[in-house]
C-alpha cells in the first residue's frame, strides 16, 4: 500500500476546445490555449492498495457516474491495478463551468502515478490526464498551455505543451459566477451534437489553427489587447456553433449577458483592457491586467452571485508526503 497527495488547479481556455475528432480516446478536432488559474484548487489523495475502490469527493461518497469515471481513469494507470481509495476536495463549486475536471484529473493523474510508483513525467501524464477530461491535459503545467490536437490515432502527440510559465505575465482573470447549479448538458454532449448538427461547426474548425497562432503570438509578446481580441473571437465562435446545434445549446443565464454588456461598457466607455470569455456553463470570465482587476469585479458584482478575482497559477505538484 502507498499514498500520494496531488494538487492541480483549474484552467480557463483562451482559445477554446469544442468538439473531438475521436471520441472514446478523447482527442480534440481543434488546438486550443489556456491559462492555469492560482487560487483555485483540487487536491486529491490516493491510495493505492484498499479494502475496496471508494471515492470521496468533497467530504462525501462520490455520486456514481463520477466514481465510475474515477474507477475508469485508475484502470488506465494500471489495468491490474489492486482496489484504491481517492478522496479528492475542491476549493471552488464543482460542475458550473469553472473547470472542475480539469483540475480533478490533473491531480488524479498525478497522485495516482505517484502512489503506483509510476514515472510522473508531466507529458505522459497530460496525456492521460486528457483521457479523463480533455482540458485536464492543459492543468499539469501552471501559465499559459497550448494543447495541440495532434494527429496520430493513438493519441501521443494530442498532450499540453507549456507556452509561458505563470510568474511571465501577471494578468488576472476576474471570475463572475453568475449560476452554481449544474450543467444540463455535460461537454461531450454538447461537442458531438454541434459536430452532428450545426451548420457553423466547419467554419469553426476551419478557423481553429489560425486562432491558436493569433492567441500564441499575442502571449509570448504580452499582448493584452491582441489575446483578448482572439479569446472573444474564440468564444463566441464557440457559442454561435453551440447556440446553432440541434436541440440549441445555450448555456448563458440573463446575468451572464448582463455581465458581459458591463465589461464591453467598461472597455467603450473608460477604455480599461478588460476581455470577456464563457465556457460550457453561465459563469462570465473576465482577462484583464492586474491594476484593473478591481475595476471589473466593481461592473460584476451587481449580477454575480460572487466575484473571484485570480491570478496566474503554477503547475500540478505532489504534496509532501
Ligand atoms: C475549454 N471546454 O477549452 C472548453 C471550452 C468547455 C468550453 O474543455 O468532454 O471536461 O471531458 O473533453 O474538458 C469542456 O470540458 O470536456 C471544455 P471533455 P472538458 O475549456
């Protein structure tokens, strides 16, 4: 019997991942570009030799599907693997478009491998990782990641490759959590019903590589105003490929339109570089530079249920033991 903690943080695509070219490998049609957020975190300790499987999420057992998803994750470190037991914690909601499976697998993969007293290498790890949850392959490393879509049938070449480490560039980004309630259609859903069904869906990966390079270019030089273009570009692709499936695909409430018309008025209006992004749930993210930070919680808070505001976050590591 061995134990290891992990702790991984959530990430939030910048250029964002919609839709697979293989489903049960969980590999991506299109690159996508993220930035790991400090602050936030799951830290998740496994134990590798048990009386049983159990999963412990935030102090309770497990539901179901996600202990199966668990099981299933642990059974590719090791198909021989002996009975486990993973008790995994997260300081921030679970399931509301904040990323938690990104950073539940990151640390999944990486105390799982430790506590079998597998290589750690953060590129294998990534890899697995992804097979989890596809943006889980960008939380191993902390800064902004590029997860590359990658060609091959097998999948190696589809991993996180880490573009600019999180003390390059102190952005924030400002989190207006407009809903908690769980999603009502989960990631893998929604990616194969716009796959199937919207007309946009082939524009949107037509564009996919040209919007990685933009979004590459404008870190690597610090540009807030050139990221935050590409990032809205992104984002509303996205959603226009979503809104336009069939059955449509909408995740915004009321407040996340209202939060998103407050940053675009803080931007018109008092020409602050603030940049808005939504993923597969309600939630209103906002980039924008450190000073301005507490600017754009003020234009949030009046339709956000609560405001977060965080900053670059470091990659996934192993607690002490
Ligand atoms: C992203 N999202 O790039 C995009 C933007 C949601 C919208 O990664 O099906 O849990 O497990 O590979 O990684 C969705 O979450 O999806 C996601 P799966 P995942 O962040």
């Amino acid at each position: 019997m061995s134990t290891a903690t992990a702790v991984a943080h959530p990430n939030i695509a910048l250029v964002k991942y919609w839709g697979k070219r293989d489903v049960p490998r969980n590999l991506p049609a299109v690159p996508s570009l993220s930035l790991t957020l400090g602050g936030f975190e799951t830290r998740t300790t496994v134990t590798w030799g048990a009386p049983t499987d159990t999963v412990e999420l935030d102090g309770a057992p497990a539901p179901e599907k996600a202990a199966a998803k668990v099981r299933a994750f642990l059974d590719l470190l090791d198909p021989q693997r002996p009975p486990c037991r993973v008790v995994s914690a997260n300081s921030f909601p679970t399931g509301a478009g904040l990323a938690s499976s990104a950073s539940a697998f990151a640390a999944l993969a990486l105390a799982g491998a430790a506590a079998a007293g597998q290589d750690t290498d953060p590129v294998r790890l990534s890899i697995l990782a992804r097979q989890g949850s596809g943006s889980a392959s960008r939380s191993l490393w902390g800064g902004f990641v590029v997860w590359q879509a990658g060609e091959r049938a097998d999948g190696l070449d589809s991993h996180g490759v880490p573009l600019l480490p999180a003390d390059a560039w102190d952005v924030r980004m400002v989190v207006g959590v407009v809903s908690t309630a769980a999603k009502a259609v989960g990631s893998t859903e929604g990616m194969e019903r716009s796959r199937a069904t919207s007309p946009l869906y082939a524009t949107w990966l037509a564009q996919a590589a040209s919007d990685l390079d933009e979004g590459r270019r404008a870190v690597l030089a610090r540009d807030l105003d050139g990221l935050g273009r590409v990032m809205e570009a992104s984002t509303y692709k996205m959603h226009a490929t979503m809104m336009t499936s069939q059955p449509p695909l909408l995740y915004w409430q009321p407040g996340s339109v209202a939060c998103l018309q407050a940053v675009w008025r803080l931007r018109a209006e008092e020409g602050v570089s603030a940049w808005t992004t939504m993923d597969a749930g309600p939630q209103v993210k906002v980039l924008c530079a450190a000073a301005d930070a507490e600017r754009v919680a003020a234009v949030l808070a009046p339709h956000a249920a609560r405001v977060h505001v965080l900053g670059p976050g470091g990659p996934a590591r192993l607690e002490p033991a």
